[in-house]
C-alpha cells in the first residue's frame, strides 16, 4: 500500500517536469554556453541554436554555407563543413568554428551572426590569446597544390604556424616545419612581466622534404619570440615538445633519435626569462615521454615513460616547490585524476604488480634484439584487465586501496573477502562513465566502477558509486553503469542509463538516498551524456544521444536533445544556514578526514557548511561554504620521502641503502643532511610530528678527511648490523658502541632511532599504507600522442593531464 501511494506520488510531481524534445541530425560532438544562448554541434557538421537555454533550437547550416559561397575564390573550391568550436576565454560570446576544408567562420555574438573566412587552407590547431580577444594562432597542414603538380615542381607536406590579429578574418604564416606553438602568457598576472606578444614555438629551422611528427624529433628546436617571429630566440636546442602553466615551463629535450629517449628540462616562468635545470629523479633510467599531471600549490605531478615511446605503463613522480628535484611516487600508473575543490586528494589507476612486471621483462627482451623488435606475449592491450584503483590523501605521501561499501544499492551485505572497490578514471577506448568532481560540490564524487580484485569492464560487473567525503568511503548508489550530472552545489543529482537503451531519468535530492525515476521519452533511446549549466547551480538539464525514428516504415537515426527542468517541482528551499549543526537545520559542519590525523587534510582543519544527505531540499546560489580554517599538528601524514629516498615498511630508507652526509664544496659554518623526509608542499601543519634535516659543521682543518672516512666506515657498519640484526643482536647488545662519543654519525643514528619511534605510534587504524615495493599499487597511464590526428585539436588552457 505505501508502494502505491509512493508512486502516486512521484507520478504527481512527474507531471509538473518541463521538457522539451528536440530531434536534429545527427548525435552531439560540441556544445557551449554564453549565457541564455546555448549552441551545439553535430557529427555531421551542423550548428544548431537556442536562445531560450535549450528549450528550442534552429539549425544553421544553410546560413553557415551561403556565407562560405561568397569567399570562395573559383566554383570548383570545396565549402566544407564545421568540425569544431572555441569560445574566447576573453569573451564567450567569440566563437570560432573551423572547417574541414579552407573555410572557417567567426561570430561575435555567439552565432547570432556569422561571418565566413577563407583562409586559404584549413586550420587544425587553435588558441585563443588569453588577454587580447582578437588574437588567435592555428597551425594548417602546406598541401600539394594542382599548380605545383603540374608544374612538375617537388611536392612537401610540412605544418605552419599561422597568427591572425583580427579575429580570424585575416592569417600570416609565421613558421614552418612547426611541432607546437603555444602564447607566452596564460593571463593578465603572467602579462605584468612577459610580453603579451610572446608566442613559443619548436620548430625544425632548417626543415626541408616532408614533415613527419610520429616521433621524437632532435632537429626542432625551442623558440620564443615577443614580435610575431619577426626575429626569435633560441631557448632549448632539440626542445622538441613542451608544456606552459603559470609557474613553470617544461621542455622535453630530445638526447636520442634512435632510441627516441628524451630528458626533462623546467624553468619558472618568473619576470619572463627562462633559465632551465634538468628535472632530478631517483631513476637513471631512460625517458621516453612525458604527462603533466599537476601543477598546483607550485609543486609537480608528472608520470614518465621509462619503457619505450607507447608503452602504456609509467612512473609518477612528483616535485618539490621548485619543480626540478623530484621523487617516485607510484609505479605502473594507468590514470590520475584530482579530486576537485580539496587540497592534496588524488586517485590513480595502476597496472598489477605482477602483470606489470611480465610486460616490463618482455618489453626489455625484445629491446635487447632491437629498440623497434617486435614485442612477443604479454601485449600493451593485455595490462587493461589487471587494473587496480589507489587513492592519496596527502599528495602522494601515501597510495591506499578504496574501501568498498558494505552494502549493495538495493541493501543487501556485499560479501567479498579482501575485495576492494575500483573506478573509472577516464572514458578513453570505453564507453563506462569517467569520475566526476566539481568545485562547489565538495566532497562529493560520483563515478562508476566494481567491486573485486581488478577493475572491470563487464558490463554485469559494473555498478554506479557515490562519495561524500573526497573519497574516505563509498556507497553503491544504483546498480548498472549510469551517466551523471550534479547541480545545486552536489544537492541535486540526475542520471541515466548509458550502457543500453532508455527513456528515463532517475534524479535524487538526498544524495542517492531515494531516486525518482521520469519517463522523459514515448521510446527508448541511446543517452550519451547529461549536462547542467556551466555555473553547477539550477535545476535545468540537456540529456543527448541518439535514437531510432521511424517514417513511413523508413527506420533513420537521429540526434536528440533534451532539456529537463526540475524547477517546477517546487522543491523547498533548505532552511538553518545560520545554525548548521544544530536540530531543524538542514546544514552540517564537515570537516575533511586523511588517513592518520582525523579531520586533518593537508595540514589544516578546514570546516565546510553543507547540505545533510537525507535533507531533500535546494540549496541557495549563494551558499557560503568555509567556515574555518585551523592549522593541525604535524603528523606523518603531513611528509613525503626527500631526494635519494624510497617509502619502506612505512619508513623512508636510502635507495641506495647509505646516506650521504659529505660536506659540499662550498661550505661555510655548517651544512645540513636530510633525515629523508620533507614536508608536502602547501601543507600547514604546525608542531607534533617533525622531521628535521642534521645541522653539522663544516670541515675546518686537514683532518677532515680521516673523519669523514671514519664516519662513512660507521654508517656502513651501521647499516650491516641493520641487515644482519637477528645474527649479531646479542653481540651489539653487549658491545660498547653506545658509549662513542656525540661524533657526527651518533646524532645521525639518535635522530633517525627518534623518528622511527615517532611514526610506529602514528600508525593508522582504519587504512594501512601501501608497500610500493610489494603490492600491485601503481599510478597513472599518460599516453604520449606522437601521430598527428587528423581531427582538430583544440589547445586547453588548463595544464593538468596535458601530454608533452
């Protein structure tokens, strides 16, 4: 009986749900926001436009083709049609759409007019300047022309860099034979000490034949240049890829054509010069590529291939404030992801231990008959099945497993021994939802994944989960794979079934507590993506996909469109923003949790005021949501391992098993050994746990020597007995060691013996840290895209996940 009167119920808010239906041509490749006015690209190259926010839409493509009739030089030239749009990230009412053949158009008012540019040639990669609107570059691709194949002249193929300054009506070239080009500055701070006119470049200057960029090439160069390539600088030799954020610049610097191995280089971007260091890691191993995962707080996540140019494993390292000493941090990484709007929460997907290790010895077996031998057995598309999930709350201090939920969606007990849960990162070669996290919905994350020993890809096996504390614990929230969109700061949430055919959608104001479902559609249809306005804030959503039409017994497949609006529900307003916490309020205080010091993140107690998850109600545009911000006592939690040390049973330990404590050649009073460890960038963390760095004095006398070789003979026997401990236990229990002098190696052992005896009592209880030597924990896959695509490739302004 309460079943029925429940479903009466929804049945009866169902019917107060907006929609509007719309069918075009094709399924949906683009779509941008300018406010009110909503524009959306095809497949097959059509524009359509609403300037009602989706309710209804006008195709364009007749406008978008009678323009491009009237630039077109001789009848026989070829109009083409859109394949992609860029907003300005100086205006977003600057559209440019680029064409698949010399024609591209501009609009000024986000496609409410459009003007048709013959470019002469079809543009492929673009940015816009991000200070001054009517500044754009774009590369196109010299072709052979019917003149010069007549003419019996030699026909080459090479990239230009190409530079308008009127908003894309008129275009110079300004290099040739150009790998990647990039401007100088990525805002107006940048702008206040590097020329706005800056533009880096590398190109091969000497470029001759055809071009080929499917591989490392030792013959570009790095360039920059504040007059348009007027004149240039040479900034890197063999700079042949490269990476700006606002920090810092990375360059990767070709040292073998052959063997296609590359070194790192960086530079702060500070008052605009470029003084680059060599990228420091504890591996000598060779590098093959680069991904910039992350570059916030000035510290740099970055996974490098040590294997072969498309291996798919890699090593995240990570860096400290300078960004050229840098540490491992997990092996065999897949994917990385940041979780947005919390500090110092990453998740990774690795390769099995095992598995990985079977792929890296064959890898290596076959270079041994040759760099390009073909690879037998274990093959790149083989390490997807061994995929496992790792999360860090302290920036890659430590990799744990997710905890799985202990129960189902439906609320029955998962019973799985020593499973744990796995998600997935991308949508890259599958078709399963990608995690998502937004900025002003914190703590929340939604993704889909499985439960058991690896990451699965089965559609039985996969299942929809949802986090309201950055990732600590997890519930299972439906069952199946779904794809997902949050509005109302995380208070609202809708999704659909994208694994098969459907018309509905299911949405929840109590974070997945209880699910509505709506018809919005007479027959089902295949749901690509759900999407909310660009502020994360209303109540109206665009469903898109494909569906099946028929028409006089004619089956055709069409795009589709549809805009939902939940505002009509009525929902109440939440109430008790003044007193969250407290009975009546439909606010909570919370606080975000690591591992080892409880409501402590990156060093700080940060208290947020959110919605309670069984609160069903919407939340305000303008909710305030920090309350405070308290620096925590320093735990382990708090430090990495430094340079030259590697996470062992919970302790950082020498890689190579000793540690140096030589004085430097320059040296004055004293100097300083670390202990290993150093303090995570941006934590700050005052007090309890520390790690100091040795002070010891500097040599003043010849006899300096003798000390250092009595010294290093000391730690050596030192680390012996470590080893051996079990064999000579009772033989340096009864020995006068402890009655040396205080010599530089006894503080060394006192210090080192303290912070042992320090972090056994910060021990965790609920996660146990992982052993990266011996699990299959193991981070992020970057891929290195070497072969040009021959669709267009819009060039994002945000650095992290950007392959150089």
């Amino acid at each position: 009986m309460m079943l029925v009167i429940l479903l009466m119920i929804m049945q009866i808010f169902a019917s107060n749900i907006d929609v509007q239906i719309s069918y075009i041509d094709a399924s949906l490749i683009n779509i941008h926001w300018c406010s009110d006015t909503v524009l959306a690209l095809t497949s097959k190259g059509s524009v359509y436009r609403s300037d009602d926010r989706g309710r209804q839409w006008t195709k364009m493509s007749e406008i978008f083709h009678r323009k491009a009739l009237i630039q077109l030089e001789d009848a026989g030239d070829r109009v083409g049609i859109v394949n992609n749009l860029v907003a300005s990230p100086v205006d977003k009412q600057l559209i440019l759409f680029t064409g698949t053949d010399q024609i591209a158009w501009v609009s000024l008012d986000c496609g409410k007019t459009i003007t048709a540019v013959n470019a002469g040639k079809q543009l492929r990669e673009y940015q816009f300047h991000p200070i001054e609107k009517d500044w754009i570059l774009a590369s196109a691709w010299k072709q052979c022309g019917s003149d010069e194949l007549l003419a019996g002249k030699p026909c080459v193929s090479y990239k230009e860099l190409l530079l308008s300054q009127d908003t894309g009506i008129t275009w110079l070239s300004i290099a040739t034979y150009v790998n990647q080009f990039s401007w100088g500055v990525k805002n107006k701070d940048m702008a206040k000490y590097t020329p706005k006119e800056r533009i880096l470049a590398s190109f091969d200057p000497q470029g001759r034949g055809h071009q080929s960029i499917s591989s490392w090439n030792m013959d570009a160069n790095l360039y920059y240049s504040d007059d348009f390539f007027q004149t240039r600088t040479l900034s890197v030799p063999a700079g042949s890829r490269f990476l700006l954020t606002e920090s810092f610049l990375f360059v990767a610097k070709v040292t073998s054509q052959y063997t296609q191995e590359v070194s790192l280089y960086v530079s702060g971007t500070e008052l605009g010069q470029y003084k680059y260091a060599i990228i420091d890691a504890d591996s000598k191993l060779l590098e093959h590529s680069y991904s910039i995962l992350d570059t916030s707080e000035n510290q740099v996540f970055m996974v490098v291939n040590h294997l072969k140019p498309s291996s798919p494993l890699g090593v995240i390292y990570i860096s400290d404030s300078t960004g050229t000493r840098n540490v491992a941090r997990l092996e065999n990484s897949a994917e990385f992801y940041r979780v947005q709007g919390l500090e110092g929460i990453y998740l990774a997907n690795v390769y099995a231990e095992d598995q990985a290790k079977i792929y890296s010895h064959q890898v290596l077996e076959a270079m041994e008959e040759g760099f390009y031998a073909q690879q037998n057995g274990f093959k790149d598309e083989d390490l997807k099945k061994y995929k496992q999930t790792r999360i860090t709350f302290d920036k890659g201090g430590q990799w744990v497993p997710l905890k799985p939920p202990t129960v189902d969606a439906d609320g029955k007990p998962i019973n799985c021994n020593k499973c744990q849960l796995h998600i997935h990162l991308s949508q890259a070669f599958y078709q399963f939802a990608p995690i998502y996290t937004q900025t002003n919905s914190i703590g929340v994350i939604v993704a889909t994944g499985s439960i058991g020993k690896y990451l699965s890809y089965r559609q039985d096996q996969v299942n929809t989960y949802l986090s309201r504390d950055g990732g600590l614990t997890w519930i299972e929230i439906k069952k199946g794979s779904y794809i997902y969109e949050m509005s109302n700061h995380g208070g609202l949430i809708v999704m659909s079934k994208d694994q098969e055919t459907t018309n509905q959608i299911v949405y929840s104001w109590n974070g997945g507590i209880e699910w509505a479902p709506f018809n919005f559609l007479d027959q089902k249809a295949e749901i690509q993506n759900i999407l909310t306005e660009p502020q994360n804030k209303g109540t109206r959503f665009i469903a898109y996909g494909s569906i099946q039409l028929e028409s006089n017994g004619i089956k055709t497949e069409q795009g589709l469109l549809a805009t939902i609006d939940l505002d009509e529900l009525h929902q109440r307003n939440c109430i008790g923003q003044d007193k969250p916490g407290e009975v009546g309020s439909d606010y909570e205080l919370w606080t975000p949790s690591g591992l080892v010091n409880p409501e402590c993140l990156f060093g700080k107690k940060v208290t947020y005021m959110r919605k309670r998850r069984e609160a069903a109600c919407y939340n305000p545009d303008t909710l305030e949501k920090i309350i405070s911000v308290i620096p925590c006592q320093c735990s382990q939690e708090d430090y990495e391992c430094d340079l030259g040390f590697v996470m062992s049973n919970q302790q950082c330990v020498p890689i190579d098993g000793t540690i140096n404590i030589d004085p430097p050649a320059e040296c004055n009073g004293y100097y300083t050994v670390s202990s290993g460890y150093r303090k995570i960038a941006g934590d700050i963390c005052e007090g309890g746990l520390e790690h100091p760095s040795m002070r010891f004095g500097c040599p003043n006398n010849k006899g300096w020597i003798f000390d250092w070789l009595v010294i290093g003979g000391i730690l050596f026997g030192l680390y012996w007995v470590y080893n051996n401990q079990d064999k000579v236990k009772e033989y340096f229990t009864k020995s006068e060691m402890t009655q040396l002098p205080q010599s530089k190696s006894d503080k060394l052992i006192k210090q080192l013996q303290q912070k042992q005896s320090k972090q056994q009592q910060q021990q965790q209880q609920q996660y146990q840290p992982i052993n990266l030597e011996q699990n299959d924990s193991q981070d992020q896959k970057f891929e290195e895209e070497l072969i040009e695509k021959e669709e267009n490739v819009l060039i994002e302004d945000d650095g992290s996940h950007e392959l150089i």
